[in-house]
C-alpha cells in the first residue's frame, strides 16, 4: 500500500488506466469482487516492475 499521499496521488493514474482497461469499475468501491482488486493490482506490480526493468513480459513460467 502506497504509504504517502504524494505516492497515492502518483500511482492514481495507473491504477485508473490499468482498471479501465480491464473493465473494472473503481466506483464500485465495496462491490469489487477480491479478483478485481487482486488483477489491478497485480497488473500495477506487473507495469511498475517492466517500467523499471525497461522490458515487457508476457508471463512467468516457473
């Protein structure tokens, strides 16, 4: 969880753009399913990490 409000503030943009590509309605709030939430958020981790990594996986095979 971002920990400052300037994070949250930064990371807003990603989680909006991340959710409107998957269908997910964030007004939805206390509806969102644990799935929802969990593939935002995973996608978020996901671009954050090719952002730093300057690659664009597609998946991980163990």
């Amino acid at each position: 969880m971002a920990k400052s409000s300037s994070t949250k503030r930064a990371l807003e943009p990603l989680k909006n753009s991340i959710a409107s590509s998957l269908n997910v309605n964030l007004s939805d709030g206390p509806n969102l399913t644990t799935a929802q939430v969990g593939h935002v958020g995973g996608q978020m981790v996901k671009k954050m990490i090719d952002s730093y990594t300057g690659s664009s996986s597609t998946s991980f095979r163990g």
